[in-house]
C-alpha cells in the first residue's frame, strides 16, 4: 500500500513539474488549429503566430535587436516557470478537472483516478526531451511571425556560440555600417541557423556591440534578450545602465525569461529595469497567442493620434476611424468595442428552451441576421462563447454551455460561412454578467455572445 502511494504522489509531482500553464486569464479560444498541432501548451505552434493587424497604430520603433542567447545552460531541459508550476498544485484538488476544461475551452479530465489525471497530464504537454534553446528558438520564431508589415530595420546578435556578441543577421553584404531592412523570411532563416548552444554568457559584450551598431541611424531602438539569465553579473547590468544613457529615451529594452531560474529572472528583471521604458516578462506566457499580440504592440506599435481638426468617424458607430477595425459598416442598436467592431449579446430564451441547446424559430431567425452580417462584410470573423447561470453542476454546464455555442456555429456553417471565419469558447457560469441570486438574473446569465473582428490580416 504504501508503494502505491509513493507511486501515485510521485507521478503528481512528475506532472506538475512539466504541466504547461500557457497562460490562466480564461478563456483560450478553442481553435481546433490551435493546440491539436501544437501538442502541448509549451510547445508553439509558429505557424499560428500572424503580423499582427496594425489598423490604428503607427511604429513605435523604427529599428530593433533580437538578443539571443545560445551558451551552454540552454541546453538544459526546459521546465516551466515556478509560477507556471506553483498554478498547478490545484491538480491535486478533486474540482481541477472542472476549472481546467472551463478554462481552456472544454478540455475534458473527467476521471476520478488521480493517476490517470497524471498519466493524461503527461501525454497532453510531452515536454520531457525539449531543451530550453528550442523552446527559446520557437518563441524567437514566433515574435518573427507576429511582427507587423511595416518599415523596420532588424538584427540579430548571439553570445555564447560560436562566438561573443556575434551578429547573426542585419548589415549589408561587404558594409559594415548599412543595417539591412527587416525582412520576415530571412529573419526566420537566421534564426533557423542558431543551432549550437555552448561556451558562457556574455551578454555585456553584446549590449556593447548593440550600442555601436545603432550609433549612425536616426529613431527608436528596441531591443529584446531572450535567455534564462544565467551567470550573468553586474557586468551585464552596467552594460544596459550605458546602453541606456547612450540613447536615452530612443531605446527600450525587453527581457524575456526562459526557463525556472529565480536567480536568472531576477538578472532579466534588473536588466529590464535600466531600460526604464521596457518590462520584464516570462518565456511561458507568450504561447497565448493574445499575450503575443499584446506584447508585439507594446514592443513595436503606438496608437496613431488624430487630427485635431478632423472628427472622423465615418460609419458613426462612435469610434474614431483611425482606430476602428470594423470601418464601413454600423447598425444602429448594435454595441460596438473599442475597435469598433460588433458585440452582439443574444439570450439563450430566444436562441434555445431552457436546458436545450436545439435552436428555437427566434433564434434562427436571429442567426440568419448573423449570418447576412458575415456575407454582408467579408473582413469580419466571428467568435461565438456559450455561457449559463449556475444551476446545477459545474460539468453538466460545462457541457449545455458548448452544446449550445455549437449549435450557433452549426447553423452558420449551414449558412454557407466558411467555418475558418467562426470559433467558439464555452465558459459553464463562470463568467456571469448579472446576479445569480434571482431568477431574473440567472435569465441574463444564459446567453451567447458574439464578438466580431477584423480579419484582413490573418
């Protein structure tokens, strides 16, 4: 008996050890391109990652460095951050399964043996022979693909292999002054080329070599350093603090911190900090493809600002047209978001009877106005999320709140919209918008949402 238990907590702690935890703001939209080609919430999928759409922005920057690190410690296994690990000591709660597939779009663990949880676990995230310098190539790989189509002017330096503060793409054939213009596909083929990983981690050498390398060329600089931080020193500080006061406000720079290393991220967080304009974040959050795109704008783009004189706002839905997504179209009625494409909140009462998920009359008319919108406006996609108030259990809403988000992408299917235009989420009654107290209330909590947005770029 007392093997049995060894065995069973042993194989917990084996699976939290390597569980991925790509990112806990609930909900991933539950893409079927996403993770089946993925297979594990820390392996990325690159081809997922697209330019990011910059309607409304304007460059932040107008020349970048891509720091990467390629000396011995990357190649060590990769393990995910301690946050990532610490998120999963609730495996071990008996409702885990339940907020897991609330959380990451109906994944399901519905076995009460705690070993089969791990044995699932283990298969899900296969992560045991991936090295920490292919986790970092596939995040550098991945930025690169999620790069706007903009103007830049981009380089790549290594430390470590095979040489200190080698710069691995960006100046001219025969010039050592002319920078190239960023291109995305011989980007990717630079990184493709880091292929080794040894020697030590001067990075202070190459924070130099950057400060030299943008000494002749006018506008903003980024710079991000991809590394687990490790043996690095108040050398590599002081390189930044230089760095820094060399180009003052044009140059931020962005750490991005791979592996479990707590001494590591704090030399990321340290280096991050005497960019003063920059931030420091963790490797694992960036397989959110949202995170991503969060952070390439934050990195890269800047809302463009409106002519003073000019109060544009051309299909008078309230958002300015400089900054709305959807333009060219509004209906009077409808909500629209910050980028002004449509929110449509329709009630399950019209859509479904209660506890149903079979479309009633009025909901099919409804989503035949749905479904002209999208024939209407080929630049919109559409993501449907399923939501319920809470009676009865979790997992029996779990599965009414998919049923019926389903049942909404069916019907538009149906419709003649092609099914890469339409996601769905389902979220049981863990996102309600009213009390679940009354009965009133909970009729507001049954619904479907149905968010639009701006496709041109995907």
């Amino acid at each position: 008996m007392r093997n049995i238990i060894v065995s069973i907590t042993m194989t917990l702690i084996f699976c939290a050890g390597f569980l991925g935890c790509a990112d806990h703001d609930p909900p991933v939209i539950n893409k079927a391109i996403q993770h089946k080609a993925s297979k594990g919430y820390h392996k990325f999928y690159v081809k997922g990652y697209k330019p990011v759409d910059a309607t409304g922005y304007v460059k932040k920057v107008d020349n970048f460095t891509l720091i990467f690190d390629p000396s011995a410690s990357m190649t060590e296994a990769y393990k995910s951050s301690y946050e990532c690990i610490a998120c999963h000591i609730d495996y071990q709660n008996s409702s885990y399964a339940e907020k897991h597939a609330v959380r990451y779009g109906g994944k399901k663990f519905a076995k009460k043996n705690k070993k089969h949880y791990a044995m699932d676990c283990n298969r899900c995230h296969e992560n045991l022979a991936y090295s920490k310098l292919e986790f970092a190539k596939n995040l550098a790989k991945g930025i690169n693909q999620a790069i706007p189509n903009l103007d830049y002017k981009g380089t790549i330096r290594t430390f470590g292999y095979p040489v200190y503060a080698n710069l691995h793409y960006g100046l001219k054939d025969n010039d050592n002054k002319k920078i190239l213009t960023y291109d995305k596909q011989g980007y990717g083929r630079a990184i493709r080329k880091i292929i080794d990983a040894d020697g030590v981690s001067p990075l202070h050498l190459t924070l130099d070599a950057v400060g030299r390398d943008w000494y002749d060329h006018k506008g903003n600089i980024a710079v991000i350093i991809i590394s687990d931080g490790n043996d690095m020193g108040e050398k590599t500080i002081i390189a930044a603090e230089d760095l820094k006061a060399r180009y003052g406000d044009r140059i931020c720079i962005y750490t991005i911190h791979i592996g479990d290393s707590i001494s590591g991220r704090r030399v990321m967080n340290k280096i991050a900090l005497e960019g003063e304009c920059g931030f420091a974040m963790g490797g694992d959050s960036l397989l959110n493809f949202e995170k991503m795109e969060d952070f390439i704008k934050k990195v890269f783009l800047t809302k463009a600002k409106l002519d003073d004189d000019c109060n544009c706002d051309e299909d008078g839905d309230g958002v300015p047209d400089a900054l709305d997504e959807c333009p060219g179209g509004s209906i009077p009625g409808y909500m629209v978001g910050d980028d002004g494409c449509w929110n449509l909140v329709l009630s399950a009462d019209v859509l479904f009877d209660f506890d149903k998920f079979n479309l009633k009359p009025k909901g099919i008319i409804a989503l035949k106005h749905v479904s002209d919108l999208l024939k209407k406006y080929k630049f919109l996609d559409l993501h449907i999320s399923g939501h319920t108030d809470n009676y009865g259990s979790m997992k029996y809403n779990i599965q009414l709140s998919k049923q019926r988000a389903q049942s909404g992408l069916n019907f538009l299917v149906k419709q003649g919209i092609d099914p890469k235009r339409l996601s769905i989420s389902w979220h049981s009654y863990t996102m309600p918008v009213a009390t679940n107290e009354n009965a009133a209330g909970r009729a507001l909590n049954r619904r479907l949402e149905f968010k639009f947005k701006n496709n041109k770029n995907n």
